[in-house]
C-alpha cells in the first residue's frame, strides 16, 4: 500500500470511500491536497538528567473529518457504548499510523531517529471535533545540549495537513531554563504549491510532498 493510499485511510479501515465521496459533493476548491487538516500539540518530555524521552501529541481533527470518523464510528466501530466506539477507532489510528513513524519525523543533529513506539492513546471529542491523543516514547534519550533536537509531523503524500495549533504550540515538559526552541515555517517553492495544488481527491502524490509543507521544530538547550 503506497503512502497516498495510507494517509487517506490510515484512521479508519472503511473510511476512504465515505470521505472521498463526501469531498466530491463539495466545491471545486477541494480537488486539490491537502484534503484533511489537524491543529497540532506537542508536548516535548525531558527526563531528570535533561534528556528528551518523549513527545506527547494532541491532533485535532477537522470538523469535516470529524464527522466522517463519527459516522464510520456509528458503522462500524466495535461496542455497546460511544467510549467503547471510540477506544476501537482510537485503536485502529495507531495501528495504521505505526508503520509509518506515526507521521512522526524526528533528528537528534543530522542524524535521523527511529524505533519510537505510542503508549497513552486516547480519542476524545473537543468541541465537536475528535482529537486523537497519545504519547511517542523514543527508544533511548536524546540530549538536547550534545546536538539540536528536531522534530516534524507530517503526512508525506500531504493528503492530510498537518500544523502546529496556534493557540497551543509546544510545551517543554521538565526542561531547563537554558533550553529553547523554533519553529520553523515550511517555504515550499511555487512550483510544488502548483503541484499540490494540481492533484485530486483520487490521485497519488509523489513521494515526499509533504515534507515541503512541514513545520520543523528545533530545540537546543545550554550546558
């Protein structure tokens, strides 16, 4: 399955179609990527040694795509109640976004880190929209003062944009005072805003489209 595909049902199996035939019977305008849109929080986790261990995440989910996933929940979600419902879509999310990194970019100077894993995850309703929240725990901690810690999240075919949620932006859990961090505006050349631009609902984007459009959040902290 090519990343395209994923990013348009990576939340829930069954949930494409709806979503895609819904997006149809809207104006023009919307045959074009990004098709989805999620207000992003990060809370950055530092250990008592100062060392990052975790980024605990908060996506907040269109209105439009909030309603898709509360119909597919009506559907086709397993339990009696809407908790249950929803703790089997939230489940389902993090499944399908686990071979992907979670969307989930991150560096520690130049070099790139793999091996996270989710714990914490949870699908809640916030003010009408679903808000889809976990914790990417990194598989050793990184020290922010040896080397710049980076992070981006992001759908590589850009079917779905994601940015940081102005109001909230990024919280540094535990860190010290000599630590800060920049967020750092994507400025994707006008040639790849046409071709975005330029893709339907239905066609695949080229490998990497997304990563022009991405925030990148740097950390770095003094000795």
């Amino acid at each position: 399955m090519n990343r395209s595909v994923v990013a348009r049902s990576v939340f829930v199996p069954g949930t494409r179609a709806l979503l895609l035939g819904l997006l149809w019977l809207l104006a023009p305008a919307v045959h074009a990527h990004p098709h989805a849109w999620i207000d992003l929080r990060v809370s950055v986790i530092f250990d008592a040694q100062g060392h990052v261990t975790a980024l605990r995440q908060a996506w907040l989910i269109d209105p439009f795509y909030s309603l898709v996933l509360m119909e597919e929940m009506a559907e086709d979600a397993i339990g009696d109640t809407l908790e249950e419902k929803m703790e089997d879509i939230g489940t389902r999310m993090i499944t399908n976004l686990g071979p992907y990194d979670y969307f989930t970019e991150i560096r520690h100077g130049d070099t790139r880190i793999r091996g996270a894993t989710a714990s914490d995850h949870r699908l809640d309703r916030n003010r009408g929209r679903l808000e889809l929240s976990f914790t990417l725990n990194l598989e050793k901690p990184l020290d922010p003062v040896a080397d710049t810690f980076e992070y981006a999240v992001f759908d590589p075919s850009y079917f779905i944009e994601i940015l940081h949620d102005d109001n909230a932006a990024v919280a540094l859990e535990g860190a010290s005072e000599s630590c800060s961090l920049r967020i750092i505006e994507p400025r994707p050349d006008p040639a790849m805003i046409a071709r975005a631009a330029a893709l339907d609902v239905n066609q695949t984007a080229e490998p990497g489209l997304g990563r022009h459009f991405t925030e990148r959040t740097e950390i770095r902290c003094e000795p």
